[in-house]
C-alpha cells in the first residue's frame, strides 16, 4: 500500500495535483506510523526499523511541505527496499 501511494503521490505533484498529491502522501505517513506502532521493541531489530521508519517519515513531511519530487523517489526508493528486503527474509523463515 505504502508502495502504490506514494506512487500515487509522485503522479500528484508530476500533474501538479497538489490536493492528490496531498492526500496520498498522507496515507503513506498513515501506514509508516502503523508500521512504528506495530514493532515488538523486545526484538533488537526493532530498533533499527524505528529508525529507517522515522527517516521515511520525515522526508514524507518534507516532501508534503515542497511536493518535491525528488524527495518523493527517494522514499519509493526506501519503500521498494523495505518490500525486497522483507521478501527475502520471509523466503529464509519458510526454509
């Protein structure tokens, strides 16, 4: 989800759709505090997460406040890395 509206947002500021663009990145601020939430700080990775998902939501907020592209890749970019991430570890759990 995170992935598609941010992608969303990017075709929202590319239009100039500043309402769109708005709106999607703030369902990605949405699910990245979800995700923060959702953390079992008991497990030390949890920590690092914390910290990747902090960075991603403070440039979410510097790219809502400039709708600045660039800024917007840069999470799609982190968000993609996440999933890959995440999928490989999956893969490894189920081995």
């Amino acid at each position: 989800g995170a992935i598609k509206f941010c992608n969303k947002a990017i075709e929202g500021v590319k239009e100039k759709n500043i309402q769109k663009a708005h709106d999607n990145i703030c369902k990605v601020e949405n699910i990245i505090v979800e995700f923060q939430a959702t953390l079992d700080h008991k497990y030390e990775v949890a920590k690092d997460f914390d910290i990747i998902y902090d960075y991603i939501y403070r440039k979410l907020v510097e790219a809502n406040m400039h709708k600045d592209l660039e800024v917007l890749e840069e999470v799609l970019s982190e968000l993609r890395d996440l999933r890959d991430n995440w999928k490989i570890i999956m893969q490894k759990a189920h081995a």
